[in-house]
C-alpha cells in the first residue's frame, strides 16, 4: 500500500509541476544526429579520398585519419567545415578550439570566441550546445566533465547569476579547489529540459543526451587524455545514469540527483567509482523517487541502499551550492578529481 500512495504522489506531482505555467517544460524536443554540415563533408573529395563519417566513425578511427594529415590538410579541413571538425569527437583538441573560433564568429554567441576561451564544441542548433575547456586539457593529469541538469544551453551556461549552479561557474570553481592541477570541461552538449516540468520529469532527453556523453568521454580517450571523472548535477544524472555503461570514466559523482534510471550502482553496468551528494536543505528530496509510466527518475543515489559512496554535504545550501568555495562537498570533489578520493570522509 505504502509503494501506491508513493506512486500516486509521485504521479501528481509531475501532472502539477507541468501545469505550473512558467515552469513547465516546452516540449522541445533535443538535438541529435551528427553536426550541422555533415552531409557536405560526407560529400567533400578535396583531399582526393572520402572523410570518417560522424555518423558511423569511431571517435579512435577519427583521431587515426586525423594523424595522418599534414598541416595544410587539417586547416583546410577547419576552413572547409569547421562545425563538423569543431563537434567531431576524436579529432585533435587544438585543432577543434580553431574551428570552433571560427564557427562562432558572426554568431549570437560569438561572446565565446573571445581570445583565451578553449571551446570544444558549438553547435548553434536548437538553444545551442557547447563545451568549454578550463585549463590544459592536453598535458593534465587529471580531467574532469561537468554534466548539467535543466535550464542550461549556449545563453545561459556562463551566466553571471547562480554561479555555482551554471557548469562555467562549477568547471572554475573545481579547477581552482584542485589548485589548477585538473583540466575540467564545461559539457553542454545535450539539449536540457527548460523549467521543472515534463521534460524534468521524463527520461527522453536523457536518453537522447546519454549516447553524446559517452561518445564525448570516448573522444577525450582517442586523443590521450586521462579517463575523466563525471560531476552530474541533477538532470545530468539522470543523463549519466544513462550513458554511464558506455561511457569511458573512472568516477561518476552525482549530486542533487533526482535518480539515475537505476536501482543500484550495479544496475548502471559501469566500472567507474559511483559517488552521490546531496544536501539537507536542496528541495530535490522533495521529489518523490519512483519511476511509474516514464514519469520519476527511480532511486535516490545518496541513499543508503543504492550502493553509492556517500559525498558530504552538510556545507552546501540549496539545489546549486555544491561546489561553493568553502563546502564539504566542494573540497571532497577536488579530492575525487585528485585521484585522492579515498580521503573522502
């Protein structure tokens, strides 16, 4: 009986947050597919031989072709079709900041092609999603992938407001706690639910965001950088649940988390150390955790049964003070990033 009133509970309290006007979710469905320009670049024999298919090339079959190629024939390539190279997983960091530069300038983002910024992927479809590199993705010894929830694209993932609830402000905020030791990328790169309504509630945009992530991990590896640790706040656990069996990761750290489509971290199928946080006052426990019809996210990771290892939190306030200077939860990330998790207490 106690499983029906929690179901029922949990089932209108999605049927009302979608009818909250404001906040309810737009229906926008989320991006997927290759990047824009792919069928010009499928079509393209200027190098006088076919290009690896986005489509169907492995991000390690991408970073091989690229290998292969003289300087003039890269750039070529960046001038040609920078927003296939610039979203193009496994082909060479620097070389996706140049034509990502490229593909910004003239755009209502051109703000992120500003000098010094290390944009790793832009794509201006929909409300736009992007990456950002913060620090030398390159040579670091130590990386880091920022997951956002709800609410975040192209406009707002570096807005001013919230800091530390924007994965600009999150990636910054880890880099400087780990004393600028850890490359940490800012990953916008699925379409977010809008508001705390159905699409909150649902999995579609999750499940349409979990094969990019775990593509984009895959890519970090095809150009020799170390396995990443995932930090995913709440939506984008949900989306780290997902892609968390495929993905190439050594930690995923969920926090505020409304579920992972799992009962446990066994049911993720990941080898990767799982970790959830979340804090007393974060309105998120509010949130029923069942999945009924599509509806709910499943089991809370930061309970006890899920088999997570538990983050402190107690520091934190609210839904977006996770990773704010001075939090238990903030210094406990910067050891996991670290490789120095086991001092997690």
């Amino acid at each position: 009986m106690r499983r029906y009133k929690r179901t029922a509970v949990a089932v209108a309290a999605a049927a009302a947050l979608g009818a909250t006007g404001g906040v309810a979710g737009s229906g926008e469905p989320p991006v997927t597919g290759p990047p824009p320009g792919t069928a010009a670049w499928n079509a393209d024999r200027a190098l006088g031989r076919a290009l690896p298919d986005p489509t169907r090339a492995a991000p390690a079959d991408v970073a091989a072709f690229f290998a292969g190629l003289g300087p003039a024939d890269r750039q070529e390539l960046v001038e040609r079709h920078p927003l296939v190279v610039g979203n193009l997983d496994g082909v060479p960091v620097r070389l996706r900041y140049a034509a990502n530069a490229r593909a910004l300038q003239g755009t209502a983002y051109a703000r992120l092609a500003q000098p010094g910024r290390q944009i790793l992927a832009f794509d201006p479809r929909g409300r736009g999603q992007v990456a950002e590199v913060h620090g030398d993705l390159e040579r670091a010894r130590q990386v880091a992938v920022i997951v956002p929830g709800a609410d975040v694209d192209a406009d707002s993932f570096d807005r001013a407001k919230d800091p530390y609830g924007t994965p600009t402000g999150m990636a910054k905020s880890l880099r400087a706690a780990t004393d600028g030791t850890t490359a940490v990328v800012a990953w916008t790169g699925y379409t977010t639910p809008v508001g705390v309504g159905p699409d909150s509630a649902t999995g579609g945009h999750a499940e349409a965001g979990a094969p990019r992530l775990a593509r984009f991990t895959r890519g970090l590896a095809a150009v020799g950088a170390p396995r990443p640790s995932l930090f995913c706040h709440s939506y984008g656990s949900v989306v780290c649940g997902l892609a968390a069996k495929d993905a190439v990761a050594k930690n995923v750290v969920v926090f505020g988390s409304p579920g992972m489509r799992a009962d446990s971290v066994r049911e993720l199928g990941t080898t990767a150390r799982v970790w959830a946080a979340k804090n007393p006052t974060d309105w998120i426990s509010k949130v029923p955790n069942v999945e009924l019809f599509g509806l709910g996210h499943g089991t809370d990771p930061a309970a006890r049964g899920f088999g997570a290892h538990r983050v402190p939190a107690e520091r934190a306030q609210g839904h977006t003070g996770y990773f704010a200077p001075g939090t238990d939860s903030l210094a406990a990330f910067a050891a996991i990033a670290q490789d120095t998790g086991g001092a997690v207490r």
